[in-house]
C-alpha cells in the first residue's frame, strides 16, 4: 500500500520540495514551521495539503467558507507542538481537501485521491488504537491488500477504477477493524 501512495503521490504532481510549499521556511517565524521545515515527513505533508488547497476548481477555491476552515485549521496546527500532533492535524485536512470536489471523485484519480488521503488518516488511528502487536497490524494488512486487490481485480473495468476501487476496500476493511468489526471486507 505504501508503495501505491508514493505513486499517486508522484503521479498527482504533489512530490516534496526541498522546503514546505505553503510558506518559506527561511523566513519561517514560529516554532510549528520551524519544526515542519525541520522534518520531512511535515515537509511532505505541507507541500501536498499546499498542492491540495491551490488545486480546489474555482467554485469551491473562491468559497469564504473554504478560506474559513483554512484559516481556523491553520489555527489548529499552530498550537500543535509535537511532530506526531502536527502529521495527524495535516492528514485530517488532506482528506477533507482531498475528499471536498464532488466533481474529481467522479474520475478514477480523484476516487483514488481521496481514499488514499481517507486510509493515511485512519492506518494512523489503528496504529494508535489497535491492540495487535505491530507484526500482527502488518500481517492483517497484508490479507486486506491482498484480498482487496483479488476483489478489485474481479470486478474488472480500466486499471485507475481498479486502483480506486482496491484502496476504497483497505478503505473500508481498516474502518470496519477500528470499529471493531471484520478484520477483512465482506465478499
């Protein structure tokens, strides 16, 4: 699954700069960019919500509403003070933005965009909460991938649903788990 994510990540044009997209981080002025621009994994995450937010249709880029929840999520993120707090509150956000164009998510990109924002966000919630050891953890992913590739593939159709339709079953399998359901989606 890992190795999907970058893909899309490569594909979808939202690849790390060598600083945080949103802001200069030489003129970075408070501790949260500070330790965004000192730490990859926040510089990545910066650089695709940045990405995100820029790439909004003009409906919804010209939305008060919109420009609101940016601000108070900026807000947010700026009296988060650890690294782990920070990754959280910024994948919270790229599956809200990512997830926001009804429009994309008619396309096989944007099905995919979102789930793979939606499955970050709750893959950091089972590590969190789940009591499997993390060998266990990796070994039930394992069976969902491969079970959720098996049933994409069954269904058929062009290899972009296909992709969107694999991780909206790990999707929808880690959800059921963190409620305490099936370990693995229903056949």
């Amino acid at each position: 699954m890992t190795l999907r994510i970058a893909a899309a990540v490569v594909l979808l044009g939202l690849t790390s700069s060598l600083g945080a997209a949103s802001f200069d981080c030489a003129r970075a002025l408070s501790p949260v960019e500070t330790l965004i621009c000192a730490t990859p994994t926040l510089s990545a995450l910066d650089d695709e919500l940045a990405a995100l937010y820029r790439s909004a249709p003009p409906a919804l880029a010209g939305s008060s509403e919109r420009r609101q929840a940016q601000r108070a999520w900026l807000q947010q993120r700026d009296r988060c003070t650890q690294a782990e707090c920070l990754a959280a509150l910024y994948e919270q956000r790229i599956a809200v933005l990512a997830c926001e164009d009804d429009a994309a998510l008619g396309s096989a990109i944007g099905a995919a965009t979102c789930a793979t924002a939606r499955l970050r966000q709750r893959e950091r919630e089972l590590d969190a909460r789940d009591a499997a050891s993390p060998a266990e953890r990796a070994a039930w992913r394992q069976a969902r991938d491969r079970r959720c590739r098996r049933d994409a593939q069954a269904q058929g159709g062009a290899p972009g649903w296909q992709a969107a339709t694999e991780l909206q079953c790990e999707l929808a399998a880690t959800e059921a788990r963190l409620r305490g359901k099936a370990a693995t989606p229903a056949r």
